[in-house]
C-alpha cells in the first residue's frame, strides 16, 4: 500500500501513558513485544516472522491483552490468517498495513474501534465481519483491500451497517468503506458525505456516480482508482478536498458543477489522461498542486472569480499550450506552470501581476494586457 496515505489521512499518533519500558514474551514458538499500561497489555510488535495462521494470545501471564497496538503486524507479508481473542478492545493504527497474504481474520465482539489504515493493503483478504460491538472505524481502514468484494455486519451493530457490500453508517448517511474488489458500485441515494479514503485502491472501479445528497468529497476519497476513467459530480457538492482524485490515472474527463466554491491541495494531480478542465465560477481559489502532472491536458478555463493559483499548481502539464490569467489574479504561486514544456502563448490580463516566479517556460510569450 503506497505510503502517502498514511501522510495524507493525517493520522494520529497514538500516546500511551506507558508506565513500564517494552517487555518480550515467548508463546508457541512466536515472541511478542508489548506494554502494560494499567494492569492491561497493548501488543507493539511480532518479534518473529508468522508463517501461515496465528492466534493472538489472550494474556501474557495474568495480564489480559486488550490492544493491538500501532503498526504491531505492519509489513508481515508472510501471515495468511490471524485469531484475535475476545479480551481485545482495540485495533490501533496500521495494526495489519501491508499484510499483503492476509486471506481471513476474526474480530472479536468485544473489539469496540478499528484505527486508521488498520487493515490497508491486505490486498489478500476476502471477506471481513463487523461485530456488533464496534463503535468506531477510522479513516482508511481497509483502504487497498484489492480482493475484498463486500462488507458484512452484524444486523444488531448500533453504528454501522452494509448496503449493497458497502460499509457505512446505521443511519446510511455516511459511506465509511468500499470493497477494493468492486467493478461497479451504487452509492445509496441516504448517502450525504463519503469518508477519507473509503474508495482508496479501488483499482478495478471504472465509473462513479455519486448521488445528489452528497455535500462533499473529503480527502483522498478516490486517491489511486487507477481505472476510473469518468465522474458525475453532483451539484448538492459545495468542496472536493485534498488528493480527492489523486492519481486516477485513466480519468479522461471531469465536470466540476457550479456548486464547488474550494479544491482542494492535489485533488486531480496524477491524473494523467485528462484532457481539459472548466473550472466554475464558485471558485476562488486554486490549490498547491491541484493538476500537477496532469500530462495530457491542453486546455484549462480558469474564470474571473479566480484570486490566486497555488504552487505547482499546473506543474508537469506538459500538453498545455495556451493559458489566460484573468484580472482577478492577484498572486501565482511558485512554479505553478514548470515542466509545461509546450506553453507558447500567455495572456495575463492582471498588468500589476508578478509572474517572474511561476516557473512559466522561456520559450512562451507572455503578454500583458489591460482587461
């Protein structure tokens, strides 16, 4: 699983009042890593490579196992299945990221939250159950989950139900997680705002349409849907966040509704097969990075409302051959058009608007002109 999504998502760190230093213990050939924070033990790492199938112990000694801590099996490429016991509380933060064997694995019903990216690129595992007992499930946490066709939860969870093999929220408002396995996917129409992450990976999904209720699209939401070649963006959507789109490499085309009033940060970099973008009116602003590398794109409107362009914002957009910057530009971030290498014409409408820095080619003529 690629390791910006850990930036991206923005996780926590998990801080643990620890009130004794890392202890080891040998049980059935394995030996564990953990601490003891009020008389309960957090695993913190398998000091041995698992191969195949592995039961978590329950206690070390008297000592009751409640936690799985931060990237405790991170990287145990080697596993291919895992038995949590019934005294764990909490999966921590990428608790099994990059698991890449990992084909099954039992949740205890006494597992009340599941961290972020806990389960991120078990590209292996194929089905997962959501006991009743889980309150919360973090940002990313089955992100990249290639082989995964569908969620199952338990009909009495408070807090979380499937639809249609899709994780969201008891009360169908929020989509939370998607199968990474999923060709084809219908967001419910009870569906207002989609998590960070949830369709990351989601390599094999070619076509999207999210429902009018959606108000926003939160970070990273399509990041590396690497076959999505089309989107219908409602006009119910008011922001698309951070690398929303990020890397959807076969995304030929776009249409930002009127609605839209922010993009933000990298939300269409990597976006390789785009070729034209209309930006609305509604917005004001153009993100750091927002196109980087949009290699095929040759035409981009940017309208009056614009007041500024962040940094490498257009950067890499090797196809772009002309641009206007309209009069209500008042600043250009740095290098927001380096590396478009087949820019020949410029017209900035702005007389007083300093371009020097924008990383513009020399080969192109800027012309300024009085709007």
């Amino acid at each position: 699983m690629k390791k910006w999504l850990l930036a991206t998502l923005a996780l926590a760190v998990l801080f643990l009042p620890i009130n004794s230093e890392g202890i080891t213990k040998t049980i059935g050939g394995q030996t564990w890593e953990f601490i003891v924070v009020k008389g309960e033990a957090t695993i913190t790492k398998l000091c041995t490579e698992p191969l195949g199938r592995l039961t978590i112990p329950s206690k070390f000694g008297d000592i009751p196992v409640t936690s799985i801590g931060e990237k405790a099996f991170s990287g145990c490429t080697s596993l291919i299945g895992i038995t949590i016991p019934d005294s764990v509380k909490s999966i921590g933060v990428a608790a099994f990221e990059d698991c890449s064997s990992l084909k099954s694995i039992t949740i205890p019903n006494s597992v009340t939250s599941i961290g972020n990216v806990a389960f991120s690129g078990c590209e292996s595992l194929t089905c997962i159950t959501i006991p009743n007992s889980v309150k919360s499930i973090g940002e990313g946490a089955f992100a990249g989950c290639s082989s995964l066709t569908s969620f199952s939860v338990d009909f009495s969870n408070p807090s979380f139900k499937s639809t249609f093999g899709l994780l969201l929220t008891k009360n169908g408002k929020t989509l939370v997680a998607v199968p990474g396995g999923l060709t084809k996917i219908t967001i419910p129409d009870s569906v207002t705002s989609i998590s960070a992450g949830a369709f990351v990976g989601c390599s094999s999904l070619t076509r999207i349409t999210i429902p009018d209720g959606v108000k926003s699209i939160g970070e990273v939401v399509f990041a590396g849907c690497s076959s999505l070649t089309s989107v219908t963006i409602p006009d119910s959507v008011k922001s698309i966040g951070e690398d929303a789109f990020s890397g959807c490499e076969s995304l030929k085309s776009i249409t930002i509704p009127d609605s839209v009033t922010s993009i933000g940060d990298s939300a269409f970099s990597g976006c390789e097969s785009l070729t034209s973008v209309t930006i609305p009116d509604s917005v004001k602003r153009i993100g750091d990075w927002v196109f980087k590398d949009c290699s095929f794109l040759k035409s981009i409107t940017i309208p009056d409302c614009v007041t500024s362009i962040g940094g490498w914002a257009f950067s890499g957009c090797k196809s772009l051959t002309s641009l206007t910057i309209p009069n209500s530009i008042t600043s250009i971030g740095v290098g927001a058009f380096r590396g478009c290498s087949s820019l020949k014409n410029v017209i900035v409408e702005n007389p007083s608007l300093d371009v020097s820095l924008a990383g513009i080619p020399e080969s192109a003529k800027v012309t300024h002109v009085r709007k």
